[in-house]
DNA sequence: GAAGTAACCTACTGCTGGTAAGGTGGACTC
DNA sequence: GAGTCCACCTTACCAGCAGTAGGTTACTTC
C-alpha cells in the first residue's frame, strides 16, 4: 500500500574505488558474454549488485562504460608486454618477448582481448580520440624496437612496417583461439619469422 | 480529423530487386556515417523514401542489414581483388597485383570498407557464422597465392602466414586513410617489402 | 549526537528496434 | 473494361533500454 514493509535494503557500501573496479569487472565479463549492442546496463548494473544510476554517476554513459573497460584491458596489455621488453638482449630477443607476452595476454585473458576488438564501436564518439591515442602508443612501442634496422630519415617507412606487425599478430591471435593446441610459443615462433624476414629484406635494400 | 485529405503520396513503386539495392546503398551510406549503433533504421527508411516495415520485410533485423551491406561489401573486394590476381603472371607479380587491388579499394570505396570493419558487432548473432566464412575465402585465396612458397605439408604455418598477411593489410589500410599523398601503389610496395622477405626467409629454412 | 556528505535508491521519460493489421494500385484474366 | 489477385506500402502501435530527477541512507567528523 502506501506503507511499503521496509524490505532489509541490505545494502553494502564502498569506497568509491573498489566499486569502479567492480564495475569494470562486472561490465567486462558482460561485455565480452554479450557484444556491446546487446549488453544492458541494467543487467550490469542487477550483476554489480547496485542500482542502475550508480553506473551513471560514474561512467556517464554506456560508452563511457565500455571506453573504460578497453583502456584498462590496453593498460594490462601495454604493462606485460612493457615488462617482458625490458628485461631482453637484443633487438630479436625483445620481439619475441614482447609477442610471446601479447599472445599470452590473449590466452589468458580472453574476456579483456575480445572487448579491445569491441573499439569499433566507438568511432564517431568522443571517445575515438583517445582509444587512437592508446593504440598509437602501442604501434609506436613496435616502431621503437624495430627502428633500429630501418634508415632513421624514413619515419614513415617505420611506421608503415609497426601497423602491419600489430595488424598481423591482432588477426594472428584471432586465428589461433580456434586451436587450442597451438601454445602462444608455438604463434610466437610463426610471427617472428614472419615479420623477422621482412625486417631483413628491407634492412638490405 | 476522422477523414484525413488524401496527401498526394507520390509513392514510385519498384521491382524488388532494385528496391533492395537502394535501401542497402542508402543504409551502407549511414552505417558508415554514424557507426552501427548510432544509426537509427527511422532514419534509413526516411532516406530511402520508404517506411520502415519495408526495411524489415527486406531484411528482417537492424543485423540483417547490417549483413547484406557488409555481404555486398566484401562481394566487391572479393571481385576486384581476384579480377586483379588472374591476369598476374607469377606468383610475385600476383601478389603485387592483388594488394594494389585491396588499397585502391579502400582509397575508392571508403564507406564500404569502414562497413567491413563493423562486423564484429555481429559476433554472438546468427549471422557470425556467414561472415566468417566469407573472411575465409579472403585468407584462402592468399593463402593458395603463398602456398607455392611452403613445404606443402604445413598446411598450419600456412594458414598462419595468411592470416598475418591479412591482418597487416588491413591495419595497413586503416592507417594510411590518415595521409592522403600516400598512393595505393606505394603502400603496396611497403607490404610487398614486408610480407615477400617474411615468406623468403620462410622458404630459405 | 548533530551536521555534513558521499554513496545509493525509486520512479520516471523519450527514443528506437520491431510488429500488427490494413490500404492501394498495377497487372492479368475474361 | 470490370473483377480479382498479390506484391508493395502505410499508419499506428508495443516493449525494452539508455539516460535522468530528486529523494534517502549510512558513514564520518566534531
């Protein structure tokens, strides 16, 4: 009636940190179950464990959901990958650490991989220029380690060759979920020589 | 009131066929515009000068269309691509032949090639299977150009290579929108660099 | 324990994908 | 040239979801 039994709202509240991990989390999973176009906010929102103007508050927008959730899975991926470059000899010996990592990456964690291939959805929005930005970072991070083998003067020969070793190994990873006896050593193995001759070649011109 | 003066509703009526045609012409314009998700199927109807139900008899869903638009397309790319590789001579001349082919197209068809790119918002429908296939054909036919240059009995690293192949030259392709001056030709001469020492050194093991 | 604030909720709106049910006009028969 | 058929097309609606207004509750601080 008009006197609703107060039903035990057993609510439990948090630091405004943890429930933004949380909803990450939570929205991730969705996401990458889903597809974008056919994940609700509402059943994020139910899964949280929170009402659905909580999201509101703080992504501002689905988009703004889904443009937090990539540019936390593109940090985790820029990180290992960071990591596992540092601690290599050699030009080669970086590259393959630094593949054998990103197809590590996609085998583990498959939620976060398949919703970076999500970005599409956001051309058009506000959000296009940053989610350029952070893959720009990672090309150039490529360009770094190869650059050593190219004439310096011909930057944009460079640049050229990163979009195609990222390009290849993304299609790359694509292909391999459909084998799962194909270890991220073994794909490693098969973009290096892929992309090692090209290297070559153009070093020799 | 209850008897609304018969607005003139210049209405042309059209063969099925060519109906068809508009309307996918019409949304692949739209979609490329304003992104999937942001096109609204009241606004493609208006501009095909049709209602919306017509949308729906034709295509059934929002993804339906989404697919024919995409299935066009690829249809096209697919026709340029292999029109350019049988009048090839040689399998290197083939190749070059192919990519010049696949840059120009995504010089001269830019809202058919940002259609493509759209797929992955049909991953989880029951149109993924299709559109899977469709890409297949694409990698198979570089995959039979490459073939020649492989052990035929690693039929895996094939593959591997095709898709790699494809993969960068799609990335390829997205990037170079970004400098006008730069010609189909000369981005096929990059990739040719890249791809044609990844498979010699492949062939030299 | 009163005041203040950050976290949270209920209850709504408007838009868009999708549908039901019926009108209309060209083509074909006789 | 009148009747009939059927493909083409429409108006008018529904359900569900993104997004919002405004009030409530628990926790902290003094």
């Amino acid at each position: 009636m008009s006197t609703p039994e107060k039903a035990p709202t057993r609510r439990k509240r948090m630091p405004r940190a943890q429930r933004e991990r949380q909803m990450i989390e939570v929205a991730e999973a969705v996401f990458a179950e889903r597809g974008y176009a056919a994940a609700s906010m509402d059943e994020i929102a139910e899964r949280v464990g929170v009402s659905k103007p909580m999201l509101y508050e703080y992504f501002n927008s689905k988009e703004g959901l889904l443009l937090a959730c990539i540019r936390e899975a593109r940090a985790e991926l820029r990180h290992v990958t960071e990591q596992a470059v540092v601690g290599a000899a050699g030009a080669e010996d970086a590259m393959r650490a630094g593949l054998r990592a990103f197809f590590r990456f996609i085998r583990d964690r498959k939620q976060a991989w398949s919703l970076v291939r999500h970005e599409i959805t956001l051309v058009g929005t506000s959000a296009a220029e940053e989610i350029e930005a952070t893959r720009q970072q990672q090309t150039d991070l490529i360009a770094t380690l190869m650059s050593g083998y190219f004439d310096d003067s011909d930057t944009v020969r460079v640049q050229a060759a990163a979009e195609f070793v990222v390009g290849g190994c993304e299609r790359l990873a694509i292909w391999c979920e459909r084998y799962d006896e194909l270890t991220p050593e073994a794909v490693t193995e098969y973009a290096m020589d892929l992309l090692w001759g090209g290297l070559q070649r153009l070093t020799s011109r």
